[in-house]
C-alpha cells in the first residue's frame, strides 16, 4: 500500500515539475534528503525517482520565464570551482572505477542545487524550500527521539537505509545541523499549535540525538548549544531550551550511554578512535604525496595501502575527506565555499534594517550560521562532506542576499517586496547609495 501512495504522489508530481519546475525542485530536494522510496518495501523502493523528477525540472527550467542561472552560477562560482577540481583529481585518482561513480552522483547533487539556486526568485520560494528540507531531516529525528523514549535509550538510532545519514554517526550530524532550522520554523509562525508542535519536533530531534550514542554528536551539540544561545536575539529562551535538554538527558539515557561519553577523554585506549587518527594520518600522507590527493573514496579496494598509517577504511571527517581525496587545493576550495556562506549570512545579518519584514530572514540567517557550525564540529568526525544538506544551505544563503540586493536597486514599483507596475508610486533611490549597501551585502 505504501509503495501504490507515494507511487502515484511521485509520477504525479512529474507532469507538474514540468510546467512548475521549481515544485520539482522541491520534490528532488525531498526525495535526496528523505529518501522516501526506501521506506517502502516494495516495487517503489528501486525506481529512479530522483532522476526522473530531475530530468522533469531541467526541461521544465528550459522554458520558465523567472530563472536566474548567470547569477546563480557567479554566487556558487567557488563551489563550481571545488567540482570542476574534484573531476581534475578523478582523472588522476587511486582508484578511478571507484572514483568515477562518486563524482558523477557529486555533480549530480551540485548541479540540482544550482537549478534549485536558480528558480528561488521570492521569498515564498526561499520558505518552501527551507521548510522541505528541515522537515525531511526532522522526520528521522521525531522517528528516532519516539523510538529513544520508548526503549530508554537503550539502543541506537539509525538512519534511512542505503542514504548518506544511514549511520548513527552521520544521522546525529544531520539532526545537529536540522534543530537550529527548527527553531527558525517555530518563530516564523504564531499559531500556539504549530508552535508546540515545532518545539515537540526539536525536543524529540535532541532525544534522538542522543539515542545515536554519537560521541561525535554530542560535541557538536555542545557547540551548538553555546553558539545557539550567542546568536540568539531571544537568549533567555534559548538557555531554557538548552538547560530543558540537559535535564531531559540526564534523566532519559541509561548509564552506559555517559560511560560511552566518558570515553571521550581516553581516547588512546578507545579502538574507534585510534582508527579515525590513522585514518587521518593516511589522509595527510596521500595529500602531502599528490597535489590531486587520491580521488573520491580512495580507500577501496586497498588502492592508498603505500599511504595507510594503519587499517584502511574512510576518513571519518568532512575535512580529511577533502584533504585525503582531492588534495590540499580541494580542502582549501572546500573551506572557502563553506566560509563564503558563512560570511554572506553574517553580512546580510548586520546590513538588514530592524524591522518586521527583515525579522524573519534574519533569523533565518542566524540559524543558518548555527546549522553551519553543528556541520563543522559534527562533521569532524563523519563522512558527509558530499551529502546534499548543506549544499541546499548555501543555496538559501545565496537566494536570501539575492532577493535583498534586488529590493535595492529596485528602480520603479511600491515598497519592498511589491512587483515592478504594482501601482505603488514609484521611489527615488540614490545610485551610489544602493551601490554601496549591495557591495556591502556581498
């Protein structure tokens, strides 16, 4: 029965990305983070979904009327440029069978994200996108904090099968960066019920979180928690919040699960730890090497065993993922996007006026920057330097300064946000004035 529903909301949806390519942006974007299909267990759990939808949306983005690919194209121009290096250090990688499928399903992602970049051309679109995609991650995280509650915390949550957070490592990291994004959906509405229901969400993401039994997670947790509270312009609720989770931590997880966290600081005695510092140490080794590093999942197959400072499997780390894959130049282009987005929400944030029409989008960018911070300290220590989430970050990022640099420079329509022709009268805007602000937005 499950398979026959979301088969006919999926070919459904086909028709509709074609005439409304952004709807099958949003449902590609649906399908890479949630992966539906693979909660089915039927006929619909190996169709192509994504692609079909995709190849929907490209055709359907060749005929609409409000894309905007050349600026799109120059606000993702570093991260083109870490792709366009990644298939340099394919053609020169340990292992290229292994190499190849990798890169194309990494173009793939970037790709669907530009398109995605492309077609948010309003403010309705950014908030469609966002809530998309939070509540997808947030799904797993609701699953898994029920399934936490109810068992005590005595087994581990795991993520969708056959996807990038199917780890319980990667799956934590996932609901690290998600919870901030919660926060921003219960702020941005006033009805009481949604807002108890968002809270629920972020309480029950939290208990998964720890249901994980992450150590990696946990770290992340705290330097969200902190950075949360920093950000926040509503601090006082924000240390409840975070002062609630502890409590509820404290109470809900067994023992063993703080033994596990104690670990922590004995490292040298801890085998899954020694293994993620040989890990690394290979990754170092084959970059110091190979100014092209060794090429997406240079691991198998035993293709970097010169350079392996111990047993061999994948690096364990957004960071030494680049580093060990594509060299030292692709761990700095991958810095540097991930440092672009950071800063462009930053300026956006100090540039925006007060004001009730900004309070939402500032927010927004607020949390962006704290999701951007638990995918920094959570990724430490996972491979998920390559999953779609925090692509489609920067895509919202991006879409947010493009929407306020064109509310300035504006030269004819009502107030800001009212179409060009609206019958508004018109306002006069000093040149040198809006060339500055936008400089200082970009």
């Amino acid at each position: 029965m499950r398979d026959i529903v979301l088969s006919i909301i999926l070919f459904a949806c086909i028709p509709v990305a074609l005439a409304r390519p952004f709807v099958g942006a949003v449902v590609f974007a649906w399908l890479s983070l949630m992966n539906p299909h693979r909660l089915t267990w039927d006929f619909a759990y190996d169709i192509p979904w994504a692609q079909m939808v995709a190849i929907a949306t490209l055709i359907g983005l060749v005929f609409a009327t409000d894309r905007q690919v050349f600026d799109s194209l120059r606000r993702m121009r570093l991260l083109i440029a870490y792709l366009a290096w990644t298939a340099i250090t394919t053609m020169f990688a340990l292992s290229e069978t292994a190499a190849l499928p990798k890169l194309i399903e990494f173009a793939k992602i970037q790709l669907m994200c530009l398109v995605t970049l492309a077609l948010l051309s309003n403010w309705r679109r950014i908030e469609i996108l966002t809530i998309a995609a939070t509540l997808s991650v947030a799904f797993f995280g609701i699953k898994g904090g029920v399934f936490t509650v109810l068992t005590g915390g005595a087994f581990r949550v795991w993520g969708p099968p056959g996807s990038v957070i199917a780890d319980n490592n990667q799956l934590a990291a996932a609901l690290v960066m998600t919870m901030p994004l919660l926060f921003w959906l219960r702020q941005r509405t006033r009805n009481l019920w949604y807002r108890w229901a968002f809270l629920g969400c972020i309480a029950l993401s939290g208990i998964s979180i720890l249901g994980s039994h992450s150590r990696g997670a946990f770290v992340a947790v705290l330097a969200m928690a902190l950075f949360l509270v920093l950000r926040s312009s509503r601090r006082f609720e924000a240390l409840i919040a975070v002062f609630v989770g502890a409590a509820l931590a404290i109470v809900l997880m067994p023992a063993e699960y703080w033994a596990r966290i104690a670990s922590i600081g004995a490292y040298e005695q801890d085998a899954s730890t020694i293994g993620r510092l040989e890990m690394w140490k290979t990754a170092l080794n084959v970059a110091n090497a190979r100014i092209t590093g060794g090429g997406f999942d240079m691991y198998v197959g035993g293709a970097v065993g010169e350079f392996a400072a111990g047993q061999v499997r994948s690096s364990h780390s957004i960071y030494f993922q680049a580093l060990g894959e594509h060299g030292w130049p692709g761990l700095v282009l991958f810095l540097s996007f991930g440092l672009s987005v950071w800063f462009t929400a930053g300026r956006l944030i100090r540039r925006l006026p007060a004001g009730e029409e900004n309070d939402s989008l500032v927010f927004l960018m607020r949390m962006s920057q704290v999701a951007l911070v638990g995918f920094g300290v959570g990724g430490a220590f996972v491979n998920i330097g390559y999953w779609d989430y925090p692509y489609y970050l920067s895509v919202v990022v991006f879409a947010c300064a493009r929407l306020k640099e064109r509310e300035l420079v504006r030269l004819r329509g009502g107030p800001a946000g009212l179409p060009a022709g609206s019958g508004e009268p018109a306002l006069p805007i000093d040149p040198t004035l809006a060339r500055r602000q936008i400089n200082e937005i970009r």
